[in-house]
C-alpha cells in the first residue's frame, strides 16, 4: 500500500513539474502554494512568473530573477543589443525584438597609418633647416644622395577613420657620393678633417648613414586621400666612407666623423590610396659644434604605403 501510495505521489509530482514546464502558447492562470502562476511566450522569449519570482527563457540560455518587480537591468547578447525592458511595468516584462532595439555606435579600435612604408628619395645637405643652398666654406660636401627608408607603425583613432594619431619604428640610410671623387674625410683629433687625395685616382667617394628612426604624426584621410604631418627622432647607429680606386680597390673607414648621435626632423607626406610624396627637413646639426661644418640634411621622394 505504501508503495503504491509513493508511486502515485510520484507521477503526480511528474505531471505537475511537466503542465509547469510545458512550452505552450496558452496563458495558464493557476493557484500554486499561494501564488500565481503565469506563462507568457512568443518565438524568442519564454517567461514564467512564480509571483514576485520569474524564469527566462531565450537563445542565450537561462535567467532566474529573484525578485522582479526591483530588477532594473537587461541582458545583453553579444551584439548588445537588450532584448527585454523593464520599464513601465505591468504584470510582466515586455519583450523586445532585435529589429526594435537600436545597436550602440561602432568605436573603431585601429587606424591604418601611412607611417608604414617603404620611401626612396634624394637627399642633400643644406647650410640652415630652412634652406638648399650650401655655404662656400661647405662646399666640399657637394653630392649626389640617395635615401632608403622604412617602417612599421600603428595608429590610434581621434575621429573614427578620417584623423589619427600614428607612431612607429623604422630604419634610414642615407648615402652620399661626394662630387669630389677624391674628397678623404678623417676623425682629426678635435675635429673633422678633410682633404682631396692627389696621390692616387679615385672612381668614387661616399659617405653611408645608418639611422634608428622613431616617427609621430598626425594623419587625417578622406575618400582614398591621406595627409600627415609630424616630427621622427634619428639615433646614428653606424657611419662609415668608402672609397674606391680606378683600379677597383676599395679603402673603407668606420667612424661616427663628430656626428651628432641623436637628432630629429620634421615629416610631411600627402598621398592617394598606397603611392605618396614626402619631405624630410633636419632641424638638428648633422655634426657636432664647432667639430665638423653647419649641415642640415633634407631629402624627398616617394612613399609607398604597405
């Protein structure tokens, strides 16, 4: 008897937590220990209502309230967007579609900068930053240069994808073959010393700069346009001159030549899509004071944005 008793308040138990659970379409007003029971549905959302209490149902799981008439928050699926409102409550949440929700703004995270490119250009010396003419007493400088750079940056929106703030890292080198092909440049003992060889024929002389560069810029974009302007820092790593016989002998000298370690110069490129143009101005001496003749460096050419 006793087990047919426990038998029978077990499928009663069955069928209670079943009519409970049941997904129906059908508002169920029922008496349950005191309280109301109340089922409201729709294709996205199931709730059940134990009085103040409340099961959620949808595609992102299960929400159990504690108590809803206090619960003032929403959930939020991954494209944040809430798929229920509590406000002006009564008798139950109501349900909102993904299509009546209005998505937050997109934030742009990255911004593409034209720092990172590949440049070829020329480059000379000048007697003053805002100059491309050498003095007389400098004139033994005069040369055919060719400049090499490139570099990687990254970039950080100010104004979604139209303006940015851009820093990177990248390597210049900097050749200059001297029009005097016999002009000798030497480290003197206080400072730079230079003379023309009349003793032997020389097919060329040149001066390599090897430069760590570190540039800052302000970009700004529009309709496949790009424009920045900005300043790099230069710390020196290598110098060195080459000179090359007629007969094909080479004679080379590893030497900073009194140059200044660091130094910096002002940056602007303008470009359409990956093609653009760019000037570099020094605003540092090339050589130390009083060690070596006033240069400035400048150059220009083209960039090709990667």
């Amino acid at each position: 008897m006793k087990a047919i008793m426990k038998l029978t308040m077990t499928g009663v138990a069955l069928i209670a937590a079943t009519s409970l659970f049941a997904e129906t379409e059908i508002a169920i007003d029922e008496s349950f220990a005191g309280d109301s029971l109340n089922i409201q549905t729709n294709d996205a959302v199931k709730s059940y209502h134990f009085g103040r209490r409340e099961v959620i149902f949808d595609d992102n799981g299960i929400h159990f309230i504690k108590d809803r008439n206090n619960f003032d928050s929403s959930f939020d699926d991954d494209d944040q967007k809430a798929p229920f409102t509590n406000n002006n409550y009564q008798g139950g949440y109501t349900p909102t579609t993904n299509n009546q929700s209005k998505p937050k703004p997109k934030k742009y995270r990255h911004f593409s900068s034209s720092l990172s490119s590949l440049d070829l250009g020329v480059v000379q010396f000048a007697s003053n930053p805002f100059s491309v003419n050498l003095d007389d007493d400098a004139n033994y400088m005069d040369n055919r240069g060719f400049q090499l750079y490139c570099a990687d940056a990254v970039g950080l929106p100010i104004i979604d994808r139209h303006l940015g703030f851009c820093i990177g890292v990248g390597a210049k080198i900097d050749f200059y073959t001297f029009s005097n092909k016999n002009l000798v440049l030497e480290k003197g003992k206080n400072h730079l010393v230079y003379y023309t060889d009349t003793v032997q024929s020389y097919k060329k002389s040149k001066l390599t700069n090897t430069y760590l560069t570190v540039p800052m810029a302000i970009e700004v974009h529009a309709k496949g346009a790009w424009m920045l302007a900005g300043v790099e820092g230069n710390l020196l790593l290598w110098s060195n001159t080459k000179m090359k016989t007629t007969s094909g002998e080479k004679n080379r000298t590893h030497s900073n030549f009194y140059q200044n370690l660091f130094s910096y110069n002002l940056l602007v490129k303008v470009g359409v899509d990956c093609v653009g143009a760019y000037v570099r101005a020094n605003m540092s001496p090339m050589f130390q004071k009083d060690k070596g003749p006033e240069l400035y460096p400048f150059s220009a050419g083209v960039s090709f944005w990667f």
